[in-house]
C-alpha cells in the first residue's frame, strides 16, 4: 500500500533536492529520517505544540523565578576579561 503525504511544495522540493545530492537513497529515508529526528526531539523536551507554554505563562514563570532571587545593586562586569578570569587564557 503506497501512502501520501501531504506536505507543501517548499517541502518537496527540499525532499527531492536532498534525495538527489546523494545524502538520503530514497524520499521514504529522507521522511523517515525526519520523523526520527522530529520524534526524539519532542520526547528529550517533554512537550509538543499541543501542551507547550504561552508566552503570558512563560513570562509569568520567569519573572517569579526571577523575584526569587537577590538584586544586584552595583552594576556587573560582564567584561570579557572578568567572565574567562582564571580560565587559562
């Protein structure tokens, strides 16, 4: 049985141009190849577009965790000189 997918021609076309420069034997590897990478990915990060954060809750979190932590009154030196001190350089 022969599946199809339907997917943009932007994506056929990627599809294609990497099955012709000899990376991917067949368009079924290159898909399958795809899925793997897009699978793995969605299990590492726990979370998928269906369960993932809004940007109102994302900056709600962040700004707790940042209250949670003290206020630096001086300003930081961020110099590169002061980040890699004692690093070996």
């Amino acid at each position: 049985m022969t599946q199809t997918l339907d997917i943009s021609r932007e994506n056929e076309r990627f599809i294609d141009e990497i099955v012709t420069s000899g990376r991917f034997r067949s368009r079924r590897e290159a898909v399958d190849e795809a899925l793997v990478l897009l699978r793995n990915e969605i299990q590492q990060n726990g979370s998928n577009r269906a369960d993932a954060v809004s940007a109102q809750d994302w900056c709600e979190r962040f700004e707790a965790w940042a209250a949670g932590h003290r206020r630096v009154i001086q300003e930081a030196d961020d110099s590169r000189d002061s980040i890699y001190a004692g690093q070996g350089e």
